[in-house]
C-alpha cells in the first residue's frame, strides 16, 4: 500500500506565491518548478507557485495531490549514469481561469507575486479579436495575462518579471507587444499601457530541456522509490539550460546561479536560441510524422531504427548546420551532444507530445533552414521536403486504416482536411502556396520542392522507405 502526497501528512512548510504560472504541463513542471524548488532550498528565493489552467479537468492530479509531486531525473550525463528523484514542494496546485474569474482576480492581486512563467506552445503568444469583459477573462494566454496586469494596475501594485518559456523568437518581445494590442483594442488607459513599459520586465528566453509526457513506467518507479503513489510525476533528462536576457537586477530575484543551475543572464540570447531550435528541435519535427507513421511511438523507439538514425544525422549535417552562422566545429559538438540526448534510454518522449501543433513548428524549427538552404544553394534541402511529406500525410488523420490524432487549431486541419478531400495530388500546389499556412511563403517558388514532397507522399502511400539519399 502507497503513501498519499499531502502537505499535512508531509508538513511541508508554507510559502509565500512568487510565480503565477501560465501552463501545467510536463515541461514547467519538470524545468522551471523544479529550478525554483532547488532555489528554494539553496537561496533566499522563499516563493510558490500558483499555475493557471485554460482548460477545466475532472481529473487533476497536482490538485488531489496538493500540488506535490516527484521529478525523476534519468539519463546519461558525461558518459554517467544519473538516477535521482526529487519531490517538488514549490506549487501550491492550480486555478481553472475560465471557471473561477473571482479566484484569478484574487490571485492576480497578491502582492508577494513578482514574476510570470509560461509555456502555451509556439501558438500561444497570440492575439484574438475579442470584447473586454467585466466578469470574465481572455481565451487566449496574453489576454489573461492582460487582465492580470490591468487588475495589479489598478490596485497599484508593482509591475512583474515574465519569463516566457515558448520556443518563439524574441518571445518576451512579442508578448509585450501582443499585450499592448490587447490593451488597445480593450480601449484600456494611456497611463497602464505605458506602466506595462515602464513597470513590467518582458524577458525573452531560451529553454532547453527535454521532458517527455507521464507514463506508468514513470509512476510506477517513483512509488517504488518513495513508498508514494504519484500520479502527477514526471521524468526528465539530466541536461537542462535556460537563457535569460533581462536587467541585471533580474539575476538577484532569481537566483538560479548562486544555487549553481543551468541559468545564463545574457545580453543576447540569439545564438543559444538558433542552434537549439534549429538542430535539437528541428530533428524532433523533422522525424515526428514519419516516425509516428512508421508505428513508433517514442524518440528512443524511432532512434533505433537506422533509417530514421541515418536521416536525422544527415539531416542535422549536411541540411542544418550549413545555414547556420556559428563556428562548425561547435554546431557539430553540439549535434553529437543532442543524439545522445535523443537516444536517452530511460526517456520515453512521446511522439504524440511533439505532434502538438506541428505546422507552427515546422514553422519555427524547419522552414528558416529550408528556405536559408535554398538561398545558398538554389536547391531543395530533401529531408526537409520529405519531413513535410510525413507532416501532410500525417495531416489527413489516418494511414492504411490507422487513425491519428491531430492535435491543432481547427482552420489548420480543415484546410489539409480539404485538400485531401479534392486529392492531394492536385491541391499539394495550392496547399503549398497557402500563405496563411507557411508565414507569408509560397513553397511553389522554391525550385523542385513541390516535385519533391509529391514524391515523398506517394512513397508514403506505398509504404516505402525513407529515402536517405541527398
């Protein structure tokens, strides 16, 4: 029989809430909950965290569980075995913002609070045309995040420190400004929009660590180890790294280094983030439709396929790192590094994970190197193409009669929905020109690249191979 997770029967000693966090996935839960628990054992950070959930659960483990749960660390880490647990005491649960407005005002409100973390995907920075609302809040994460400031605003309390953990370009940047649109369109004074400048610090990040979803495996393990039963666990690999560009007086309220974490203040995170988005999270999409097509189910699983081995590797090497500007000695260092954290053999990331949202990734993480390659080249990069065939054969929602899951905004599904509907073959020009899909890009223009993903869906189709030839 297994202990249950409580504060009371665990006398966890209480916090004041510091962070108000935006998203109550794996990967918070695993890199950013677990650096402020380690900050607060180490330093003088002494906060919580309250996270904020968009969609309502009849099923929330963090809450049954009082916000406890365990991180299992595991993997390989300079040729040694790590396998450590630790319980993460730092969240106090969380609060459904669109069934409980009264309990985000208060939240929203509190005056220990001093920073903002998210993470909401590569989609979730984004602006919705909608009615301010005087009993209710935003659909999406910048409009609540809106709401919140405007709530601190009038009960002229301190601005806050956000730490955006979304894998976008300038992501600090952007939300600031997808906030300032809110506040403009909500008809909202002068004097908070500019105290949204002046008060309130929009860092743009860089995060790094691979967290793959809860498994039984995972849970089962944990009991084992702790006498508990944790169904809100989650396992991590032993690399992490955050990037953060903020004012110096940011690194003394977060004192992730004096607690020796993997945190860099920087004045400019722009080559951490490309290498990174580039290699380590360009393959994970690069290999995603395919291998899922394939009948994997995990990174690991997939990785030990030579095939897709031999694609990822030569992907990275001959399609990724020669549109990069950095060193290529470090890019091919850094390239190793990521394969053997892809082929962790206690990991078990779940394809269906990365699959969340694809086209906005493949927009982040692989349409830059496509189209820098074919500016340097005047050719067609073929595992890019051939990635893209994977997505769009993924796209259609089953695959000799397998079903699939496709997880992302209703418009993109209809419009792969439709173009398989009216046959891929004659509406794969359209859909490659569709603007709306590939920011502002029509693929057509790219020489043989249409020819190319035509090719890579019909061998699909067949069932046959990935092509590894360049």
């Amino acid at each position: 029989m297994s202990n249950r997770l409580t504060r009371t029967t665990l006398k966890i000693n209480s916090r004041p809430i510091k962070v108000i966090q935006f998203g109550s996935g794996n990967f918070l839960r695993g890199f950013a909950d677990y650096m402020i628990d380690i900050m607060n054992d180490l330093t003088s950070f002494n906060g919580n965290v309250r996270i904020i959930q968009s969609v309502s659960s009849s099923d929330n483990a963090i809450n049954r569980q009082d916000g406890l749960y365990h991180v299992l660390v595991k993997g390989l880490s300079k040729g040694e075995t790590v396998s450590e647990i630790r319980l993460i005491t730092c969240v106090e649960g969380t609060l459904q913002a669109n069934n409980d407005f009264e309990g985000f005002v208060t939240l929203a409100s509190l005056p220990t609070v001093e920073f903002v973390i998210s993470n909401t995907t590569e989609s979730g920075i984004t602006y919705i045309d909608e009615p301010f609302r005087e009993d209710s809040i935003s659909t999406t994460f910048p409009g609540k995040l809106t709401r919140l400031l405007w709530e601190r605003f009038n009960k002229k309390l301190k601005g806050i420190i956000v730490i955006p953990c979304e894998l976008i370009e300038r992501n600090g940047d952007m939300l600031r400004e997808v906030v300032l649109k809110y506040a403009s369109s909500w008809l909202l004074s002068d004097d908070f929009k500019q105290w949204i400048r002046d008060e309130n610090i929009f860092c743009n990040t860089l995060v790094d660590r691979i967290v793959p979803g809860f498994s039984s495996t995972v849970g089962e393990e944990v009991k084992e180890r702790t006498g508990y039963k944790d169904n809100a666990a989650v396992m991590v690999e032993p690399y992490s790294f955050l990037a953060i560009q903020a004012p110096d007086f940011v690194r003394a309220l977060f004192p992730a280094e004096v607690a020796n974490l993997p945190v860099k203040f920087v004045e400019d995170i722009s080559n951490y983030r490309l290498r990174k988005v580039r290699i380590l999270n360009g393959a994970h999409t690069a290999m995603m439709a395919y291998s899922y097509l394939r009948g994997f189910r995990t990174v690991r699983e997939a990785l030990h396929d030579k095939d897709i081995e031999r694609f990822v590797t030569a992907l990275i090497d001959e399609e990724i790192i020669p549109t990069l500007p950095q060193p290529v000695d470090e890019l091919k260092s850094f390239s190793v590094e990521v394969m053997d954290r892809l082929k962790n053999p206690f990991l078990d990331h779940q394809l269906s994970s990365i699959a969340l949202n694809s086209i906005d990734k493949f927009n982040v993480r692989l349409l830059p190197t496509l189209l820098e390659y074919f500016k340097r080249t005047g050719k067609t990069p073929p595992r890019i193409a051939q990635a893209l065939a994977a997505l769009i054969v993924f796209y259609r929602g089953q695959y000799h009669e397998q079903s699939i899951p496709i997880q992302d905004n209703q418009a993109v599904k209809e419009i792969f929905q439709n173009a398989w509907q009216a046959g891929i073959e004659s509406s794969l020009p359209e859909l490659l020109a569709n603007k709306t899909l590939w920011r502002g890009n029509n693929l057509n223009l790219l020489v043989d690249f249409k020819e190319s993903v035509q090719k890579g869906i019909v061998a699909l189709l067949n069932r046959e191979g990935i092509t590894n030839n360049a």
